[in-house]
C-alpha cells in the first residue's frame, strides 16, 4: 500500500521549483550585470505594433 507523505511532497515540490527557477534567476541575474545596454538594444518600440 502506498502511504502520502505531505511533508515529503512538499519538500520534493520545492526542491523541484528551485532547481528549475534558481539556475534562471543566477543566468538572467549574470546576463543583465555583464551587458545591459545590448540586451535592450533588441527591443525598440517601432519592434511592437501593439506599443
């Protein structure tokens, strides 16, 4: 018989949730410190019809 276990679940959901944001965050963090300006460069309003 399987048995639930909430705390168990609970601590592989966020284990789960922090190997897939943290990674994310530490790039996007790493990426925005080296070079901002040409990351936001690729934007221009005249890009978006919707702007």
């Amino acid at each position: 018989m399987l048995a639930f276990h909430p705390a168990i679940t609970l601590a592989a959901f966020l284990l789960a949730w922090a190997s897939t944001v943290v990674p994310a965050w530490v790039a996007a963090k790493r990426e925005l410190r080296d070079k901002p300006a040409s990351l936001l460069r690729a934007f221009h309003v005249h890009d978006f019809g919707w702007l």
